[in-house]
C-alpha cells in the first residue's frame, strides 16, 4: 500500500464521497498525450493529436502496414478493372457506426469526397478521377481519367488519413470544422467527459468488429482490449514525468528527451520506440528575399552545418537517439538516396565562409524566427544561429512562440517590413518519403511551401515521378530529385531523432506503427 | 449605503467597455495567426487564407469588433475558435478549479499572514520578528514553479503524502478536493503571505504607538485582547486593502500554478488560448477577469465599513 493510501484511510471514511473509493479500473490506461485535443475533426485540422484521436474513433478503407503497404481495413478487398479506370471497393459485413447505424458505401464516398479537398496527396490525384460512387450498400466504385496506381498509397497512408464518417457529417465542407465525433472505430469518444485542454476519455465499442489478421503497423485486428482510454494534458513535462513516476498516469506518448534517463531510472516504467519513423528536422529558407534568394549562399551554409549538432541539441547523447540523413527523402525509406548529397557532409566552417564570400553576401540582415515554446525547433534554430554568426553573417535572432512564427512564416516582405530569413521545423519521416506529400521538396514559387522556392527542373521531376510506371523508375527520378534539390537546395535537412513514449510495466501490448495507437493494448 | 453601490455598480460598465474595447484592440494588433496554428505545419497558404475567410478573420477591425460586442451584450461571449465550443461552456468547465485554488489560498494566506504580522510587531527586533520578515523576503523572491516544483518533490515524490498533479472536483469529497490543492495552495501563497506579513507588521506597528493602546495598556488589557482587538481591528483597513490588490497576484499566479500542478483551471485555459490566439476565449477570461477584480474592489470598499465605522458612503 502506498503511503498516500495509509494517509487516508481515516480521514476518507468521513470525507470522501463513495464515488472515491473505487480503485482506477484494469481497463483503463491514463495517457499524457503530446498536445491537448482541441479539434475532433481529423479533415479539418492536420495536427497529430486530432489525427491520434481519429484512429480511435473511425476505420479506414485501407491502412499502412508495418512495411508500408497498404492492406484492406474496413474493405473486405477491391477489384481493380483490366484497363485500370475502375477500382471497385467492397466493404466487410456488419460495419457499424456508434451511433448503431450501419456503414454503408455512400458513407464512404462522402468521406472520400471530403477529405480530398484537403489531402495534398489527394489533390494530385483527383483531377484524374472521373466520379467516386456508391453502387450498393457495400460497393463503391472509383472510375479515372487514366490510370492512377498510387490511388491505393492515398487511401491508406497514414500522413493524412482518410477516415469513414457517416454521410450526414461528411457532407460537411471541408473547411467547417465538426462537432461530432461519430465513427466505426474500436473507441466511442465520450463528448460529455470531453474538457478541451485537460481531457478527453473513449470507452470500448463493443459493436467493433475487428480484422481476423493480428495487428501489423496500422493494418490488421484494431481489436480494443481497454475499457477506457483517458487523456490528460500535462504541458509541463517535469510534472508529467513525476506523474508517470508516482504512478498517476500509465502511458505518456512524448517524453522530453531531457527526462528520458529520469524515467528509466524507475522500475515501473518501460522506455520505448513506438513510432516506425524518426521526427526530420527542416531549415527552411525565404527564397525571395536577400541573402538566401542567392543560391550560393544557400550553399555556403549546407558546407557549414553538420547534422550531429543539430541532433545532440534536440536529443542528446544517447546512443540510438538520432541518426543522420544527409538526402531529401526519409532514410530507410524506398526512395532514400544520397545522390549530390555530398555538400551536406563537408562540415566545413572555413569552406563556408570562403564559399559566402564569393557568392557576394553584402552583409544582408538574417532574421531567423524560433520558437521559444517548442524545445525541439527552438533547439534546432539557436545551432543555425551560433552557426551563422560563427561564419559572420548578420544575424538577428527572434526569439518568439509558436504562434507568432507561424503567421510571420506566411510574410513574404522584407525583413525590415517584419519578414523572415530562416525558420526551422520538424516533420515525420512518413511525410517525407515520397515527392507527391513532400512539402519541402514542392518548388512551385507561390504555390510552395512557405519559403515559396522556384525551380522548374524539381516540378518537372516530381511530376515524372507520379507518372513512373514501377519502383525501378521511381527510384532512377528519386535520385535526379536529390540531386537536384541538392544543387538549389530548397531547404537543409538536418538528420532526425526518434521519439520514444514511456509506458507502466502494466501496460502490455503495445505495438510499432506509424502513428500512436490504442488498440491492442491493455493494462494488467 | 445601497445608492452608493447602485452607483458603483453602474460605473463597472464603463470600466468593462474600456477593458473589452482594450482587450479586442490589443489582440487585434498582436501577432499571431489562428488560421496558421488550424491548418498546422504542412499546410499551404492557399489552405490558411481559406481557414482564416470561414473564421471571419479576414473582415475589417469594426466589423469584427462590432459583432462581437453585440454578442456580448446579449450575453454569448462567442465560440473557440479551435473546439468549436461556447466560450461560456469551457469558463464553466475550468472556473471550479481556479475558484478552489484561489479561495484556498487565501484562507491559508490570511490565516498564516495575519498572526504572523501581528507577533512579529509584537515582538519587534526579536529573532521571532527576523524570522518574520526572513520568510517574507523568501516569499516574494522564490518564484512560484520554484516552491511548486520543491513541493511536488518532498511531499509527492518523496514522501508519496500527496498527488503530483490534477484537480479533484468538491463533488466527490473534502479530503480527495484538499489533498490535490494544498501543494498548489501553499505554492502560489508564498508570495500572498509574505505580503500580507509585512503590512500588518508594518501597519501593526505604527497602531501599537497610539495612546489608546497604551491606555488599554494601562487598564490592564491583556495582551493578545490589546493585539487582536485594540490593534489589529484599527490595522485592518490596509491589511484588507493589500489582500484585495492580492487577488491580482493570485490571478497571475493562479496561471503559473496550474501549469506546474496540471491543474485545469482558467489559468491553464488563458495560456492555451494565448498560444493559439484562440481570440473568443482570451477576450472572455480577461473580460472574467477584469469583472472579478472590479467586485473584488468594490467589497473591499464595502468591508472598510466594517473596521472603521468612520468611513460612510
């Protein structure tokens, strides 16, 4: 018994409301999420934390195994037509939404709809797709312009997912945000428990109805083996970690790297991996204003940087922690590549400095924005700073929230007219392993993203490699990618760290997959 | 008496259309970007300039700021901009915490403080009076995550006599609602108590130099009658006075607590909305806020009648 326990003995007997003495139930896992859950609506928003919740409460068509292809989820399979223009999908039998009605195709054509005014991947694809239909009750049918063999990746891919609701709240415009969270996912969301930044609680639903197939990444049984899931924020992760410590919460998804060897010290706890992909760091230039419209003193700063310092400032020493990535796509990916990469592994302050001086820097003020909120960017951006000045450029650094960075990134006016230079950011290894959802490598000037790079030969690439027939050639472009983006250099990849979550050794059964999950899991 | 507080009552009005046309002016200005925190780090602009026109965002100041004073004034303080909920509902949601905490801080704080005020005037120059004043300087220089972090150490950490972190609504019990507020309570009234302490020291020991008190000296008052009756009710009126402006400091405290305690409070709320310019619930906690203090002020007023039977409105 625990020394709080014996404290209240006497006292609860005649203070405490009955509702107190009952102990915290086997099935339920108290979670420390990495953010607070503001939205539910997983199309609305792109945050991880909204996405985290989605999986609980909807399913999907299709999902990404542990290897990354895709397998059936809530379709019981699809028969793709001999000349590839029709894909037709049949769903499993006895799918049902919470609310108990069934799921029927036209759920799923209104999902599809919704969510493809706002998945990037998606965007590509659809002006190739003639109509998406319901046929019956369990068949719907895509019908295309030519054919579009990654339509099966955007299904299932885990980036920005593609969730089944019910018709009513899928016909809601894309850039509406829902209020109701009504899914055929393995959890119920409790709305009346719900109190947005503090908590947010699912129970089992009983009527799921999951694969046969044991899990695998995000594929396969989402069978749920808890009673309850309950969130509780705790923004600061000293707190966090002493609660995880003390016993009050069992699951804490992102620990700060700071406080991992705090958590391993305590026998209760279990320190892991379960994400399948590194968290990339990104150094994004401003391509139209002076000095990074110039693409040699772009370069010169790739000479100087060297990705382990940016890696140990984010995670640390610890062996296994991070890793570096010297190329445009995720490591460990299929289309990962060093081509022309070579620039990223000079790691040369005197090279850097000779390389600015010639390609002309005038003294140009750089203002580099970091969040002072965010540990991990701000991290990031104080090593490009001390880089900066150590090559003697002009810098001034702003130290800002994340809430200012993000409207002052969209500035494209000078720096003196309050525009920026630099800014830094992170993304998932999943969103950076293939051209169609690869932000950073998009260079279509205006239409870009922030930072708005123009390169004509890397649209051309990435086009090419929609169109490539087979993983040979998709590959071949891959490479012509790198190597090109290595030359102008849209942005500087900085390596990438993993993020482990820490557990209570009476949590089992926690699984890898490519986003935080809780089906599968249970608690002793 | 009662025309004096219709008449104060009334002058809240101005002072809360100041406050909320302040409010909505400083947030209007202020950096930040709703739209860009919604549509996350790997959006486009196309898909920010979309969120922020089905936000409202890209109407013109006067438009903004007339519909949302009309809304006001029919009492709808507006929708989160993220949650999509009533503003009204999530202060619902998070106020019992914050009351709780301040109401039991300032129990302890008054309790702790004024005793401690009156025996350090008592015992002026004594090791007892240092000792007073020790601990005030040490109160108002620790800051407040600093006694709450010491706290969750000893007493959470190491001796397992209390909860890290959370809120235990009074619903489901005195002792559960007491064991989450008590490290927090303690925390954020360092600085309440050390303030307190050295007014009533300060203020006790200029009334112990008035005649009336040697009088009573000379009648043979005892001495905890002559410190609590004869002085300490003359020294109320500024004791009083600094537990009011109090309450301003345990609102700016009460935000640093909660974060440490991850308690779910109006503090934790103010600061999540700060970070995401979540404009409806900053404007609707300040507006609370400022409400708050303007009635915490206007009892204050209403208690010096209480001490001074001189003070007449």
């Amino acid at each position: 018994m625990r020394r709080r326990g014996l404290l209240q003995t006497p006292f609860a007997l005649g203070l405490a409301a009955p509702a107190l003495a009952a102990t915290p139930g086997a099935g339920r896992l108290r979670v420390v999420p990495q953010a607070n859950l503001t939205s539910l609506d997983p199309v609305w928003t792109t945050a991880v934390v909204t996405r985290n919740h989605a999986f609980m409460v909807y399913d999907q068509i299709c999902a990404q195994d542990a290897q990354g292809t895709i397998r059936p989820q809530m379709a019981e399979g699809w028969v793709v037509e001999a000349d590839s223009l029709a894909w037709t999908f049949t769903l499993r039998e006895g799918l049902r939404f919470h609310d108990g009605e069934p799921v029927r195709a036209r759920d799923c054509v209104a999902s599809i709809r919704r969510w493809a005014r706002r998945d990037p991947f998606m965007q590509v694809l659809w002006p190739d797709v003639a109509e998406v239909t319901a046929l019956d009750d369990r068949r719907f049918r895509f019908r295309l312009h030519k054919p579009l063999p990654l339509l099966l990746m955007a299904l299932g891919q885990t980036q920005f997912p593609c969730f089944v609701m019910p018709e009513r709240l899928a016909a809601t415009d894309a850039f509406q945000q829902l209020r109701d969270a009504v899914g055929s996912g393995p959890f119920r969301f409790l709305a009346d428990e719900w109190n947005p930044g503090q908590r947010a609680v699912w129970a089992r639903f009983d009527g799921y109805l999951p694969r046969q197939e044991p899990v695998d990444g995000l594929a396969g049984g989402r069978a749920p083996r808890l009673d309850r899931v309950e969130w509780t924020v705790i923004s600061d992760p000293a707190t966090a970690a002493n609660a995880m410590v003390t016993g009050e919460q069992d699951y804490w998804e992102y620990p700060l790297h700071d406080l991992l060897p705090l958590l391993r010290r305590s026998r209760e706890l279990v320190v892991e991996q379960r994400l399948l992909d590194g968290t990339y760091g990104i150094c994004r230039f401003n391509h139209l204003q002076p000095p990074f419209d110039n693409p040699g003193i772009r370069r010169a700063l790739a000479l100087a940087i060297d990705q382990r310092d940016y890696m140990r400032a984010v995670a640390g020493n610890e062996p296994g922690g991070w890793e570096t990535c010297e190329g445009v796509f995720a490591c460990n990916s299929p289309l990962a590549n060093g081509a022309g990469s070579e620039v990223l592994k000079t790691r040369s302050l005197d090279r850097a400095r000779t390389a600015l001086r010639e390609a002309g820097y005038a003294n140009e003020k750089v203002v580099l924005v970091a969040p002072g909120d965010y540990p991990q960017i701000n991290a990031l951006s104080l090593v490009t700073a001390d880089l900066l000045q150590r090559m003697g450029m002009n810098l001034e650094l702003v130290s800002t929230d994340w809430g200012t960075l993000v409207q002052r990134r969209t500035s494209r006016e000078p720096v003196e007219k309050g525009g920026w230079s630099l800014i830094h950011t992170t993304a998932s290894g999943q969103s950076l392993s293939l051209p169609v959802f690869h932000l950073f490598l998009r260079a279509n000037g205006d239409a870009a993203w922030f930072g708005w790079p123009r390169d004509a030969e890397i649209e051309r690439l990435r086009a090419a490699w929609i169109a490539a027939p087979d993983l040979a050639m998709q590959r071949q472009v891959a490479e012509a990618l790198n190597r090109r983006a290595m030359e102008v250099l849209p942005y500087l990849p900085l390596g990438f760290y993993w993020q482990p979550s820490a557990w209570n050794r009476k949590v089992t059964g926690a699984f890898r997959a490519p986003a935080t999950v809780f089906w599968g899991v249970a608690k002793d | 008496m009662f025309a004096y507080v219709i008449r104060r009552v009334l002058q809240t009005i101005p002072v809360m259309a100041l406050v909320a046309l302040f409010v909505f002016s400083l947030l209007y200005i202020s950096p930040g970007d709703p739209a860009a925190v919604i549509a996350g780090d790997q959006a486009t602009p196309q898909d920010v300039e979309r969120i922020r026109a089905s936000l409202g965002l890209d109407r013109p100041y006067l438009v903004r700021f007339g519909t949302w004073l009309w809304a006001i004034l029919h009492g709808d303080m507006g929708t989160s901009i993220f949650t999509n909920l009533p503003v009204t509902t999530m202060i619902a949601q998070r106020i019992e915490p914050t009351l709780s905490l301040m109401a039991l801080t300032l129990v302890l704080a008054i309790l702790i403080a004024v005793p401690m005020g009156v025996v350090a005037a008592w015992k002026q120059g004594t090791l007892i009076d240092r000792a007073v004043m020790g601990f005030a300087v040490l109160g108002f220089s620790v800051p407040v995550f600093v006694v709450g972090y010491l706290l969750a150490y000893v007493f959470a950490l190491e001796l397992d006599w209390l909860p890290v972190q959370g809120y235990t609504s009074l619903s489901n019990g005195v002792l559960p609602w007491l064991e989450n507020l008590v490290l927090p309570a303690i925390a954020l009234g360092g600085v309440y108590i050390a303030l307190i302490a050295r007014i009533t020291r300060a203020t006790m020991l200029e009334v112990l130099q008035q005649d009336y008190i040697r009088t009573a000296r000379a009648k043979g008052a005892g001495q905890s009658s002559i410190l609590f009756l004869h002085a300490l009710k003359n020294a109320a009126v500024p004791i009083v006075t600094v537990i009011g402006i109090g309450i301003a400091l345990l609102i700016g405290g009460a935000v640093v607590t909660e974060s440490v305690f991850a308690i779910p409070g109006l503090g934790r709320l103010t600061v999540d909305a700060i970070l995401r310019r979540d404009y409806p619930v900053i404007q609707g906690v300040v507006l609370l806020f400022s409400f708050v203090y303007v009635l915490v002020n206007l009892l204050i007023d209403l208690a010096y009648t209480l001490f001074d039977p001189r003070i007449r409105y």
